[in-house]
C-alpha cells in the first residue's frame, strides 16, 4: 500500500495543541511532538469502528490489547515479556512521576541529565525530591554522558533514581548497546531504580543504529527498570492518551501502581483500540513513515548549509525531531526572533538548553520547506 504523507488534513481548528497556541497568526507550528500526518489507515478505521458501536463507558483492559503489546515487543525489539508486567495510563508523564515517587523518599535524589524532556527537568521538583542535571557532552561526533560525572552523582547516598530517555529527547541519539551497558553497571553499583522512557524507539532513523531496550539487557536491569512506552509518537495518536509502563519486578511494579492511583485516568477506548490496531497492523506504515521523515531530514541538512549560525551537531537517528544550536545568532531570545519570523520552533530553554531550538520535521516536505525559508530569512536578518 503506497502512503501519502506529501499532504495531510487541515489540523487548524481541530483542538490540537500544536496548531491552536498559534491561531489567528501567520507562523507554522513546529514546536511539540506530534507529526503532522494522517495516522495509518488500520488505526483510522479501528477508532471508526469503535465510534460506531456509540457506547463509551469505562474501558476493560481486553486480553487481545495485552497480547498485541506483548508480540510487538518480540517482533520489534526481541524483547520477551509477561501481560501481567503491563500498566496502562493516560500518558507517559505520569508514569515519570510514579516512577520518581515508588523508589523515592521526599528529599532524596533523581539523576537526571541536560537538556532534557522538560517533564524529566521538573517532575523531580514536583515531587519534593532533589535533581541533579548532569549536561550531555558532545564528543567523538556523537552525544553522551559525561561518564565521570554521572558516576560521582549516582553515588550520593540519596541517590536513588536515574532518569534515562533511550532514544534521547531532544538530542535524537539512540545509545549504543555498550554505553546502556555501562548505565546499567552504574545503577547496579549504586541499586539505582531506573526510568527509561523509550517512547520513541520504533522511528529510527540512521539505518546503522539498533535501538536497545534497557530493561532487556539482563536480569537486573529488567528488575530495577520502569519502562515506558506507547504507540503515540511512532504511529501519531497523542491524543488518544494510551501509554503503559512495563515493569517485570513483582514489588517493583505494586509501589509503581500503588503511586499511580489517581495520578493518572484510565486510558479510553479509543486509545487501546488504536494501540492495537497501531501494532497489530501498522507496520508497513511505519517502514514508508520512516523513511519520509529520513528524507525531511535530508532536506534540513540541505537548507542549513545557507543558515550559517546554525548548527545541527549531530543527525538525528530517530524520530522527528532536530535539535539546533543557534547561540552563534546572538539572538537574546532565539525562539522568539524565529517566532516572528513565522517559524514556531520548540523554545530550547524549556529543556535546559538556552541557545537552542527544537524543530519538528514530522509534516510534509512542502511545509518543512517553507519553515526552512522562514528560518533562513531570519538567520539572514540576524547577519545584516
């Protein structure tokens, strides 16, 4: 089946937040994750078919969304789990900050690292325990952790939580194998719980990384792991509020669930019929959206070869998101200047990383070109 993701409905007036924060104004919104495209036809139909029945009442966990969550976790990542280790809720942000609650007391230490998916930055906060942000460095061509001080802060003695995001947000990296491995040594060494949101593991760009599921590595780091993960971002239903946790520790996941109460609705029926219909037959829509994204992202590289100031330092190797140093503009407030320039970027402060901008590259080529021209127009303005 050919897909077409060159064209896409019309999302203003739609209640979508992406398109709604910036109504009324002449700017492209290019800012919060979510693509821009038409879901894949299986998901559309079964949300069509659901709608018909016209009945919405409290959803049951159906052993069919179970057993479709458990065989695209062995078709896709290998990765062989249990029904019984999955917990659904309405969004991954809760499950941050169960996971932050279950394995700390108020006071002690999240591990987290910068920049960062804002909630990452904040939920510690909110919870009323203490953050250590650790700055990602830039070495070898490649993002990571700055080793040395990851260590000395996992081994205060209130450090009780690691925060991971595999693939990493914003910073689009997928982590190798052995670098997983040296985290899960660390937490380990220090019987650190682990939040790994792995939320955008099934769009993977660069054709030469193989994204690594941390609670798989071993026994473990399966048993002090909270794995997050929904079909939302790959197969683009946001708005359906369906995520799950996947704990395999039997005490582990009963303190995750006890916390979760009433932090976070039920998913609805809309959400599990298209979770199930997502990984049961959208597969082949997400080979061709991968593979639409990977020429977006050719484009970018393209066009930022006329916008000197900015800087993409590593090529995104998944999803759909560009993390663009622009600290060279000498902008006081980067977002903003693209802002009136038409462009609405991600404002990079949002996630600790001042000087930069995120842009969103899930929507068709011909409106990532035009964000590209508005870009390039104010870089231009801003070298007069």
């Amino acid at each position: 089946m050919a897909f077409n993701f060159d064209s896409c409905p019309e999302r203003a007036g739609t209640d979508s937040t992406k398109w709604h924060r910036y109504a009324n104004r002449d700017v492209i919104p290019s800012w919060i994750a979510d693509m821009d495209f038409e879901s894949p036809p299986a998901v559309v139909e079964a949300v069509k078919a659901r709608a018909a029945h016209g009945v919405f009442g409290y959803p049951a966990q159906r052993d069919e969304v179970f057993a479709s969550i458990v065989k695209y976790m062995k078709r896709r990542h290998g990765w062989d789990i249990r029904p019984e280790w999955i917990t659904f809720m309405c969004s991954l942000v809760p499950g941050i900050h169960a996971a932050i609650r279950c394995a700390t007391k108020p006071g002690e230490t999240v591990v987290t690292s910068s920049p960062a998916y804002p909630p990452f930055l904040t939920a510690p906060t909110i919870s009323e325990r203490t953050s250590i942000k650790l700055e990602m460095v830039f070495e070898n061509g490649r993002w990571t952790y700055d080793w040395a001080k990851l260590e000395v802060a996992c081994a205060q003695s209130s450090s009780r939580v690691l925060l991971l995001c595999n693939p990493y947000n914003p910073l689009a990296r997928v982590f190798e194998r052995e670098e997983l491995e040296r985290l899960a040594a660390i937490a380990k060494k220090y019987d650190l719980t682990v939040c790994s949101d792995e939320i955008h593991c099934d769009l993977i760009l660069d054709p030469k990384a193989k994204h690594t599921v941390f609670a798989a590595l071993n026994d473990d780091a399966a048993a002090r792991t909270v794995t997050l993960m929904a079909a939302s971002k790959t197969y683009n239903i946001a708005g359906l509020t369906c995520g799950f946790a996947i704990i395999s520790d039997a005490g582990l996941r009963t303190r995750f669930r006890r916390i979760l109460q009433g932090m976070s609705l039920d998913q609805n029926v809309f959400g599990l019929a298209a979770t199930q219909a997502a990984f049961d037959h959208g597969e082949e829509w997400r080979i061709a959206c991968v593979d639409y994204l990977r020429g977006n992202l050719e484009l970018i590289e393209k066009e930022l070869k006329d916008m000197p100031g900015v800087v993409l330092r590593q090529r995104p190797q998944s999803s759909f998101l560009a993390w663009l140093d622009v600290s060279a503009l000498g902008f006081e407030d980067p977002h903003a200047e693209f802002e009136k320039g038409g462009a609405g970027l991600s404002n990079g402060t949002d996630f600790g990383g001042v000087g930069h901008v995120r842009l969103n590259f899930g929507c068709p080529r011909s409106r990532l070109q035009e964000i590209l021209n508005r870009m390039k127009k104010v870089v231009a303005k801003a070298k007069k």
